[in-house]
C-alpha cells in the first residue's frame, strides 16, 4: 500500500464526496481527501490525497491554480448560477441584441473578468454564513447574502461562441466560482446567462489526460509521495537528526523562504520542516510523516 495522489477523472452527476466515498470502498482505504470539490454537474480533474501520510502533506497544495472549459448560455438565468437550479428565461430589452461575434464577448472579459477582481459566491454554495452552509439556508428559502471576495483570473478566452452558447477556457486562483463568472458576464452582457456544463482540466500542473475513471482506478495508480514532494526546497537528514525529529526535537538548520522545507531520510520524505521563532537557526517539525 502506498500513500500518494490519485488523478481522477470525476462524471458528471455524483458529488466530490460521493466519488471519494467510491474510492474509499474500492481501495479499502478509509484515510482519502482530495484538493478541491466538484459540483454534481460538474466533471474533471479531482486530485485525491490517498492514505495518511499523504492527507498531512494536503494543506501545502490548496493554493495551486486550476484550469476549467465551461460552458455558457446566454438569455436565460438560474438560481443556483448553474443547469442544476430553477431556470428562467430572460425577455431582451428594445434595441438589445446578442454579440454577433465572439470578438465583444472577448473585449468584455478582458476588460472586467482579467487578474484580480471581486466575485460574489452563488446562494447555493458552501460558504459559511452565521455558521450554516449558505446553500442549506437557500433551499429552505431564506434570504442569502453574501460578501465579495477577491479572486484571480489569469486567463479566460472565448474558444467557441454561437448564440446562445460560449464555450470558454478558464486559468484561476483556487476558490474562484466559474459559476458566478457565468452569471457575472450574463449580466454584463444584459442577456442572462447561467453554466451549463464544466470540466476541470488541470491543478497546478496534474491534467485531465492523466487521470482514472473512478471504476478503473487501482492502487498502483496513486502517484507514490517521494514523487510528489519531489519539487519542494529539502533537507536531508542524517541518522542523529531523524532521531531529533522523530520525538518532535529542534535540530539546528535555515529555511531561505516560507515555503515549506521538507525533511528527506534514506530517500523518502519523513516530515514538513518549520522555523523555531523564538530560536534562531533552529528547525523543528510541524507534521512527522
């Protein structure tokens, strides 16, 4: 059994948890995260943290970029900003008409949808509010309100448009909503506009290409954890300061960043390095592998 990541490739329809709770069955492995929810209407790219180990070293992986291929329809809006909620059309005003090209769609979003900008989350979605899930207070009806977030987009471009469809490819900092670019760029445009369907290509650098249906993933698909740390600033350790580190000791050493330092014995990862604050030039661990 090794602990590691898995790339898999979610379906459209089941939820993220639905899909680990698969894989939790068919591994035989209770201990799996992943970086990242899916909504059920959603497919791609869902990275799972496969066993123990591989769940301590989860947090230094939430930050990475994702990339997405949505799909818009413009003249209609949803409650949920997706195919999954109540879908309403929208009547075009006198004299309003769609983009007779993908050329005003690009000018737009390149214009109000590029680097950093304020997003507001969808009513239906799994933010905290007064500690309830706010899709949980918009299904009984309540009035949801939701503040602005800062997000980052760094690249969206039109790759196919024909009235009433855009189908747009999406890089972003984790937690963006492409939901709510969908409803954003609707009401942008003054036509409406909900997601109609979307994939998750990539995080960070693992692709939709390399990952496993959910029914055909196996053990000797998980990417083993020396491979995946494999790109972190490291320390090797001697005998002596394993030891140290093991029993939750300091043992002397820098960091030249914030980034996180990993501690490397015989060739595997052993544990997540941290600077000792109020002692100079010490190193203690933060998590033991």
């Amino acid at each position: 059994m090794r602990h590691g990541f898995l790339l898999l490739k979610k379906p459209r329809g089941p939820t993220s948890h639905d899909t680990v709770a698969r894989l939790r069955r068919s591994l035989g492995e209770p201990k799996i995260g992943h970086l990242g929810t899916l909504d059920p209407m959603a497919e791609g790219l869902l990275v799972l943290a496969v066993g123990s180990r591989a769940l301590k070293v989860i947090e230094l992986f939430f930050g990475l970029t994702k990339e997405y291929l949505g799909t818009i329809t413009l003249g209609a809006v949803s409650t949920t900003y997706d195919s999954e909620g109540v879908i309403t059309q929208v009547k075009a005003k006198p004299g309003q008409s769609p983009p007779e090209d993908a050329s005003r769609i690009q000018a737009l979003i390149d214009d109000r949808f590029l680097g950093k900008i304020q997003q507001v989350p969808p009513a239906f979605s799994a933010v905290h509010v007064g500690g309830t899930r706010a899709y949980r207070k918009a299904q009984r009806g309540e009035h949801v309100e939701l503040q602005a977030r800062e997000t980052t987009i760094l690249e969206c471009k039109v790759r196919e448009y024909r009235y009433p469809r855009i189908v747009l490819s999406v890089c972003c900092d984790s937690g963006t909503y492409i939901r709510s670019l969908a409803h954003d760029l609707g009401e942008s445009l003054r036509l409406g506009a909900y997601l109609s369907a979307l994939t998750r290509t990539r995080v960070g650098d693992w692709k939709i290409e390399d990952a496993h249906a959910p029914e055909d993933a196996k053990w000797s698909d998980v990417l083993c954890l020396k491979d995946v740390l494999a790109s972190f600033p490291r320390r090797e350790l001697a005998s002596a300061e394993w030891e140290e580190i093991r029993c939750g000791r300091f043992i002397d050493g820098t960091m030249s960043s914030e980034e996180p330092l990993i501690a490397w014995y015989e060739g595997l990862p052993v544990a997540l390095l941290e600077r000792v604050r109020r002692e100079s030039g010490k190193l203690k661990p933060r998590k033991v592998l």
